[in-house]
C-alpha cells in the first residue's frame, strides 16, 4: 500500500494528523500535576486478571473493504449500520458473540463540541456515544478500532489533570533517537512514550474509552511505531521510535488497560525475539496479513506468487514464508497460528488470525477448516460476513456450531505435533479441555486427498476414549487410533473422553 491508500484505509483525518508535519519540534512544559488533581475513575472490575477468553464478534472490515474497492465511500450509511447489529443479535448473539467492532477505512475523528478531552469521538455517520447506544439497544458491546499512541484532537489540548499539550508528546529531532531520522515523516500522529506526559495520555484514552461503555480496543500498525517498517515493498513507512519507546508504550499500554479493564488487541506488531513484549504486555496479537478479499487463501496460503490487492501494491500468501522479527511474520492464517502457537496457551497471549469472511471460500468444508482451525488454536472468530453476503444465509451453521463453540467458552488452546508448514505433523492439532476431556484436529491443508492417522499414545493417552465428531455431532465409539481420509481443504474435528 502506498501512503494514500493507508490513509484512506485507517480513516484518520484529524487535525492532529493534518498538523503533524508542521511540528517538528515542542517545547516540553512542567506539568505542575498533582495526583490529587484527578477526576475519580470509572468503576473498575474487583479483578483483572490475564485470564482472558478470545473475543467473538462482528467486524465493519468486509463492507469498507469492498465499498473502498468499487470507488464508494466507506462510511458505512446508518441503515446498514442497523440492518448488520440487527442481523448479529438474531443470529450470532445466541451463539456468544456479543460485540460490534469499527475498524480503519471510515472517517475518525475528534470533535471537541462532542467531548473536549481531544480524544476520538465520531466514527463514520455516528458519534461514538450514538454507536454504544445502538449496540446497547440489541444488546451489544461496542469495540473500537484506536491507538492510544495516535492523536486525533487540536495540538494545543492539555492531557487531562496535567498542564501539559497534546503537542508535547511529538517527535522532537533535538531529543529525540529514531530509526529513520531522514524520514519526511509519519502517516499518523504518534505519542512518543519517553516523553513527558505520555503516561498520562494513555492513561486517559482507556479511561475515556471506559466511560464510553467500551472495554475492548483494536491497536493497528505497530510495526510502523517501533521500526518505522513493515509495510509492503515501497511504502514510506515513518520515522521508526525504536524499541525501548516500543516497550515502554505497551508498559504504559497494559497498566492502564488492566486498570480499567479493557482489553487489548495488537495489530501488525514486528514480534522480536520471540514476540517478547508482545507476549509480555497485550493480551491478544495478530499472527499473519490482512485478510483483505478473503477466500481460502488467506486460510491456507495456496498462493505462491505475487497478487495484487491495492492495484499499486502486492501481497502473497506463500506458504512457510515466515519472519521472526517483521510484519508480517506470517501471511496466512494457518502458517500464523503454526508459527506462533510456541508462545499461546491457556491464559497465556491469545493469537488472533484476523476475520473471517465464510462467503468468499468455495464449499462446506474449508468453512468447516476456517473456523476450526481458529477455535483449535485458541483464537478469536471475528465474523465480516454481512445480513447480506452473497450465500451468508446457507455458511451461518459454521459460526453457529455450538459444540465447536464450546471450546472457545472453556478458552481451549491446542497445540500441532511440530511446527511444520509442509508435512503431516503440521496439520494434526490437540489439546485438553478444563474437564480433561481432549480435543483432536485433522486438516488437509493440500488440494488432493490425504490420509491423516493418530494414535493416541502420541498426546500422552494410553487407553480407550470415547470419539465424538464434532461437525457431524456423531459419536463414534471407543477408539485408541484416529485415521481419516480428508478431501482437499477439508478437517474432522474429534472430542475424546473416558
């Protein structure tokens, strides 16, 4: 993507964004701030705790996505707005989703009549206030897609209980050390964490987010903060505040998250050393590229050649192409969760492998593969199919499976055999659920029919359970081996039990 196609897919246009540029440096202000000087925070949870479940819900991506490929505005109009909550409290809320989340592409904003604070306040056609407010009225959380290091209000708004500007937390080239000092400069307005008062403006933005009614927000672009890369070939990425204004942003990220108790989900991190901050601070990451038009592509990763997305830029799926210290490590959805699945686990950081859009793959089987393979290893299902995609009506069954739902309620994380993106042992996934029952995932990530075997000594099980099949809601008897032939694209998810 080049700059303008960023942009225009994050939406931000603020007036902060706009003046960026013009400030190449700020003059850093005592604060005269006095903890006594703070307002009374909203109500926080008795205990917050890293024990998290990975989020089900439903995600704008979908209609800005295709309205941004056909030339039309990405800014949703109300009555679709309406139309796409209505259809996710009949059919997906029953079922555990419980949450509409914005995303980039439509207009974000601040407008300092609506709340002067100088955070976001609009989104689209709707103030922030109006979109809980209909969330709430089908019964509905909101989440938003932000950064608590990007500035949306006018530069010369002092962070709430301290005297010090929003022009404050800028890029200063006397003081500040960055990774492309040459740099013309970044596509957002970012807060450089070692400056005074970025604490405090974190801090404000999850408590502002909080008073609104939303606990879980969506961090983009992070790749761009720490190393000023990670775009695709030839995009101008940014300045790059290196790693430690890196750690000490997501520090200062969690504190107040936890605080507050609002959930974090990092977007287009680098993940070095092992994603190690990332691990350490946030409490969900994304592990492969966009889903962008979605089909079984972005699942699998058929692709071994360049395709176009932007028109201007290029993406591929390729399979095994994989990095351990730029975004995107991954670029598709089952090499991601393979990759990273070193560092999930049970209360541990949640993977998350970007939305789902069942009505872009080609039959039942690779929708039966999608959400498996995400719910096996403990990830999110965020839902960007819409009340009207072409065929929704006949894929809803696979969002809707509640004995594969069941294990994203028990926060079920699986493990493959080996980390291994070509053979057999990549592709069988198990793990146990808080009852000690087991789980067993088999998939076909080839376009031809493949045997795939497992004796069940090999996951530490020395006797007879008893199979279920939990896409066909069969019972299967007792077994002490599993051995199918999968078609091409397909799984066969089991439970096994004393």
């Amino acid at each position: 993507m080049n700059i303008l196609n960023i942009i225009r897919q994050t939406g931000i246009f603020s007036l902060g964004l706009c003046l960026s540029s013009f400030f190449a440096s700020c003059e850093e202000e005592g604060s005269g701030w006095d903890i006594s000087q703070v307002e009374d925070d909203p109500e926080i949870p008795e205990e917050v705790t890293s024990n998290k479940k990975a989020p089900l819900y439903w995600t704008v991506y979908e209609y800005c996505f295709e309205a941004e490929h056909s030339g039309q505005s990405t800014n949703m109009p109300k009555g679709v707005w309406e139309e796409n909550i209505k259809w996710v409290s009949e059919n997906l809320k029953p079922y555990g989703y419980n949450m509409i989340c914005t995303d980039g592409f439509m207009s974000m904003y601040t407008d300092m009549n609506v709340d002067d604070s100088g955070y976001m306040t609009n989104y689209g056609e709707y103030t922030l206030k109006e979109l809980v407010a209909l969330c709430k009225q089908y019964g509905l959380k909101l989440g938003v897609y932000d950064n608590p290091l990007w500035i949306h209000g006018p530069l010369e708004t002092k962070i709430e209980g301290t005297n010090i500007p929003f022009s404050n937390l800028l890029y200063d080239p006397a003081v500040d050390q960055v990774n492309h000092p040459n740099a013309t400069g970044d596509i957002f307005t970012w807060v450089v964490a070692s400056h005074k008062g970025a604490k405090e403006y974190i801090d404000g933005f999850f408590k502002y987010y909080k008073n609104l009614g939303v606990d879980f927000i969506r961090m983009d672009f992070m790749c761009l903060y720490e190393t000023g890369g990670g775009m695709a070939e030839g995009d101008a990425g940014g300045r790059g505040y290196g790693r430690e204004n890196y750690r000490l942003a997501l520090e200062y990220i969690k504190e107040a998250a936890d605080k507050y108790g609002v959930f974090t989900s990092i977007v287009m991190p680098n993940c070095v050393n092992n994603a190690e901050y990332e691990s350490q601070y946030c409490d969900m990451f994304r592990v492969d590229a966009d889903t962008f038009n979605g089909t079984f592509d972005h699942v699998n990763g058929l692709s071994d050649s360049w395709f176009s997305i932007y028109g201007d830029a290029t993406y591929y799926r390729r399979r095994g192409d994989v990095s351990n210290d730029k975004w995107p490590t991954c670029y598709n959805m089952f090499d991601g969760f393979l990759h990273w699945s070193s560092v999930s686990g049970r209360d541990k950081i949640i993977l998350d492998g970007d939305f789902t859009r069942l009505a872009t793959l080609t039959n039942d089987a690779e929708c039966e593969f999608a959400i498996s393979l995400q719910l096996l290893a403990g990830g999110p299902l965020a839902v960007a199919d819409q009340y009207n995609s072409a065929n929704i009506d006949q894929r809803l069954r696979f969002y809707q499976n509640e004995e594969m739902l069941a294990l994203n309620t028990d926060k079920f994380v699986g493990k493959p055999l080996a980390i291994d993106y070509w053979n057999a042992e990549g592709q069988i996934w198990y793990g146990q659920m808080s009852n000690g029952d087991y789980i067993v995932g088999l998939f076909n990530r080839e376009n031809t029919p493949q045997v795939r075997s497992l004796n069940l000594s090999q996951i530490g099980i020395n006797q007879a359970m008893k199979a279920r099949d939990l896409w066909r809601h069969q019972d299967e008897g007792e077994v002490t081996t599993i051995s199918v032939t999968l078609e091409p694209h397909a799984c066969k998810v089991i439970k096994l039990s004393k």
